[in-house]
C-alpha cells in the first residue's frame, strides 16, 4: 500500500470498519473481461476465519461466472466526507475502505442458508430475521472465504473548535 499512513491493520480495526458498510462489490473475473457487482452482505468471523454471505436470484451472468470460476475480490467502503480546500488541489475525500479476496461457494443446505439471510440482515438492519424453508430455498446464498484482507482510513479531520 502507497499511503501507510492510512493503511489499517488491526483485524478489530477492519471488523469494526465492516460493520459500519451496506454495500460490497464483488469483482469477478469471465476470462474476457472483469465484471464488479454490489451487493449487501453478511458477515461472520469464527476461530480466525472471516466469511461474507450473499443473496440472489438463482441465475444470472454473476452465478455463471462463479461455477466456472469461484475466485472473486471484493471492495466495500463508507464514511464519506467531502474535506474543502481552499484552492481545487487542497481539496481531499475522507473515507474508509475494506478489501480483499478468496473463494466463493454455493450454500445448499437450508440451515446453512438461514444462517447466512440471517446474518445478512443483521448486517442491513440490526436485527436477526427467521427465514422459513420456502423462503430460503427462493433464493441462492453465496459464501466467500476470505484469503486475504487489508483496509486503509482516511478519518476525517476534526472541525476547528470556536
């Protein structure tokens, strides 16, 4: 990373970021071209391992790349403060952002899948939601494992005091 001094390392640093964000943008790969695409998420980190979770229809160019290639990076960010300058250069953007990449699978088992459109909503909401089978079998739930994660801050700056 360029800027080091806006890098985040701290795992607690990135989860705390996370919960903050709506919004994650997978980016995949077709063999042709790179395809991003946002969606709203999940997250859960247990004994070390970091996943995201994923709804959506049970088809489309997104699904069809992943069977034929499950390996996605992903992007989410927040925060955003537009910072004025006093000329166009001294102009700046405060954000937060949280990156990275791994593997993505299908979920199958309904239990496995409530337990996904559950954390989904606790992410969009703030509160756990019970899913019937019908429910979860309507709609596909996908699960990244993340590999590898990095973030970078750039807070905004504290207003001067009166």
């Amino acid at each position: 990373m360029r800027r080091k001094d806006r890098e985040v390392t701290r795992r607690e640093d990135l989860l705390e970021m996370m919960a903050r964000f709506k919004v994650c943008r997978l980016g995949l790969w077709d063999g042709r071209e790179v395809y991003v695409v946002p969606l709203n998420f999940g997250y859960e980190e247990r004994d070390g391992s970091l996943e995201l979770f994923f709804h959506c229809a049970g088809e489309g160019r997104k699904l069809d790349i992943l069977q034929a290639r499950p390996e996605a990076s992903f992007e989410m960010d927040g925060d955003h403060v537009l910072v004025e300058g006093k000329t166009p250069c001294l102009y700046s953007y405060a954000y937060a952002c949280v990156m990275g990449r791994g593997m993505v699978d299908f979920l199958q088992e309904d239990g496995e899948k409530m337990h996904a459109l559950s954390r989904i909503m606790l992410q969009q909401t703030g509160r756990e939601a019970a899913f019937t089978p019908a429910m979860v079998r309507a709609v596909c739930v996908l699960r990244l494992r993340v590999e590898s994660i990095s973030g970078k801050l750039h807070a905004c700056p504290e207003p001067p005091s009166a």
